[in-house]
C-alpha cells in the first residue's frame, strides 16, 4: 500500500522518487497521481514528503484531480535555458530537471526513477543532469523494491476497481461464447451470415467492440489461439485461422480501465462442437489440478510453493514440466500464476524470478492458470481465475465463470 513506500524508501536508502511520463498507461504515475487526462508529467516524492507533480498549464486542471500540489512547467520556461545552453534542447531540459528538483529540495543523495517514456530522450537529460547535480546518485532497479511492494497490497478501492473489470470481461467472454455457438457451420468451419468463414480475427474485432462498449481497453491484445497455436501459451492466435469444430481454443483476455487502470485477467478453454477423448482428458487433468491447487490456498504461504505443487501434480500424471526439465516446450511450461493490479504481471510472482517478499498476504491479488500444451498434437489448455487473499484466510474469486469445455453449437 502507499503507506508503505517512504518505510522501503529508507529501507533501500532512497532519497526521493522521480516519476516521469504520462499519467496515462504509466503504472507508477497512476499509482501516485490516480490517473487522469495528463500527457506529460513529472512527480518528485522525496522520502517522508508529499509528492509535487509538475506538468504543463493546460493540463493543470487533470494535475489538480490528484489531490498533490501542481507546479507548472511554464514557471521554469526554456527560452532563457536555451540561450543558456547554446540552443543545445538536451542540455536545456537538463537544466529544468535541476531548478524543478532544487525547488523541492531535491539536490544530493539517491534518487530512484520510474516510468515509461522513450529512453533516448530521457538518458540524454540524465547524463546532462548528472554533470549538473554532481551530488545526486541516479539508481534504477532492474526489480523494483519499493512502488512494486507497495502495489501488491491492494486498498478496499483497488480491489473493487479490479472487482468491476472482472464483471465487464467475464460479460464479454460470455458474450463471446454466445457469439460463436450460434453461427452456422458447414464442413466444420463456422460460417458468417454473409457466407464466409468465420476467423479469429472476426472474433477478436468483436471482442474489442463489446469491451469499448463496456468502458474498458484492450492494449495488451487477447488470445484467442486455436489448434496448433493453443499450444503456446502467448499465440496471441492468427487472424487468418478459421473457427473449426472440434479444435482447443484458448481465450485469454486482459482488459483495463480505460486510461490504463487496472487489469483483470481471465482464461477458458473451448471446444465447439465436440472434442476427441485426448483433449476431454487432458482438460479435465488441467481443471483438476486448478481445483486442487485453489484447495489448498493458504495465507502467508510462498506463491513459488504453488509452483512446485502445479509442477508435482502435473509430473505425476506424466507431463514434463519446467521443474523436471526447464527447457521443454512442451506439458507445462509457464508459472501457475502472478500478481495483477496496475500492470498484467506484478507481485506477487510464483515462477523463477519470486523472491522472499511474494507471499499471498492479505490484500494480494493473483491469478491461478495452470495449463498443458502440446503444440505436436494441436492442442492446448488452461484455466485462469483472479483471487483476492482477504484478512480473514479466505480467497475469493473475483468473477464466476462456468468452466464448459465442450460448447455446444445452437444453430
């Protein structure tokens, strides 16, 4: 939670936080700002002090919305640090950063930096900027320990902004499913109403109507990955294929608030029509290793312990897995699940880069999505639902979803 962040920031010995970049799609900016119409900003925490968020005059109204005190790019105009500068615009931007930062009181000690902008740009200035304020030490992680942390216990508000993009995708999904059972099939390809077949890409041009429609975005695509391409898990799926009967979809989605809020993550699989006895036995070990591993939930527990017990499951029933062997591309081969908030994966993680700190504490909130892929036999599964761990040692699941496998046509 915020509340967290100046204790990790004394932890890590971090003078101050420099967050720059939009406060749209920009989950460090979000995080601090809440979000809104800002293009372009800069926001300066130094440790045991409110942020200060500067941002140009015609974007002070959106910058007001944050609540945190706004300072105004026009109070440090770059006409006289251009002549200053021999017209040198790197060197002038430069010597911006250093009058916003020494307005702040920000002049030596570590400053942590954060956000998503174009780094030829932003590596020009700090180099400048390192000449200009010699006492200040740049520090950059490659995995973040104090926004990251904070972010991965969820406040009540957060929770029910994850909670609304849960009810919107699943709306979708279910939208989605009605979409597909009632086309007409010939030669077991779903037809379209003006006579052609029916391809991903139809599917997923649909998919990001009904999700406009409903308030959310889309920029991370969906998978919606068919035959062959189901399995591996991130296919994002060929727009040309067509919808076949009888062959394993999986339909992943990730949505967002609109304006880069927070994600919802959700995953079936289908088979229209029917589905040979291999693929009906393979997803029913896939639904019983989920409803096994969501059995045995436990607070405080390491997430990486989950990992090991989906990998032990699927290894006695004869699938290889990146615990036996890391290198396969084939049984199963991902984590069993990561934190979700801000950005699609974030703490807690449950693979091989979790740490001490990714446990299922109170306030998380995590996918579980196991899965087997065996792209030599076209095919592929997984499951994936979002939990919240709540204070008293329960889990719930954010949206409910049938778990069909076979969707039957209804034309």
């Amino acid at each position: 939670m915020k509340t967290q962040i100046d204790t990790l920031m004394q932890e890590h010995r971090i003078d101050a936080l420099l967050v720059t970049g939009s406060a749209i799609h920009n989950p460090a900016m979000v995080y601090l700002t809440g979000g809104g119409h800002i293009t372009s900003a800069d926001l300066v925490k130094p440790r045991h002090q409110q942020a200060i968020l500067f941002c140009g005059p015609m974007e002070r109204d959106e910058a007001a919305k944050s609540g945190l005190s706004v300072r105004l790019y026009s109070d440090y105009p770059l006409k006289p640090l251009l002549e200053q500068a021999g017209q040198d615009y790197t060197r002038a931007l430069a010597m911006r950063y250093r009058q916003m930062l020494s307005d702040v009181g920000v002049n030596r000690g570590r400053v942590a930096l954060y956000g998503q902008v174009e780094i030829g740009p932003i590596f020009g200035i700090l180099k400048e900027l390192s000449n200009l304020l010699p006492e200040i030490e740049w520090v950059g992680f490659a995995r973040d320990p104090i926004l990251m942390p904070a972010m991965m216990t969820k406040e009540p508000q957060e929770i029910e902004r994850i909670r609304h993009m849960a009810q919107i995708t699943t709306e979708v999904v279910g939208r989605t499913a009605d979409f597909l059972v009632h086309h007409r099939v010939e030669n077991e390809v779903l037809i379209r109403p003006d006579g052609k077949p029916l391809t991903v890409g139809d599917v997923k041009s649909r998919i990001n109507l009904w999700l406009s429609e409903l308030g959310a975005e889309n920029p991370e695509g969906t998978i919606f990955a068919i035959g062959r391409d189901a399995g591996v898990p991130h296919s994002s799926g060929n727009p040309a294929d067509l919808i076949r009967l009888g062959k394993t979809i999986v339909f992943d989605i990730f949505p967002c608030e609109a304006g880069g809020g927070y994600y919802y993550d959700f995953t079936r699989t289908w088979s229209l029509g029917y589905a040979s006895d291999e693929a009906l036995e393979l997803y029913r070990q896939v639904q019983n290793t989920y409803d096994t591993i969501v059995s045995e939930l436990t607070l405080n527990t390491p997430f990486s312990h989950y990992q090991q017990r989906t990998c032990q499951l699927f290894e006695q029933l004869g699938h290889p897995t990146i615990q036996s062997d890391p290198q396969t591309q084939e049984g199963y081969v991902h984590s069993v699940g990561h934190g979700l908030g801000l950005r699609i994966h974030e703490m807690p993680f449950s693979g091989a880069v979790a740490g001490d700190q990714d446990e299922l504490v109170p306030g998380v909130v995590f996918t579980i999505e196991p899965g087997l892929y065996y792209p030599s036999r076209d095919m592929g599964f997984r499951i994936e639902d979002t939990y919240v761990a709540c204070e008293n040692g329960t889990f719930e699941r954010l949206a409910d979803y049938p778990y069909d496998f076979v969707l039957p046509m209804r034309t």
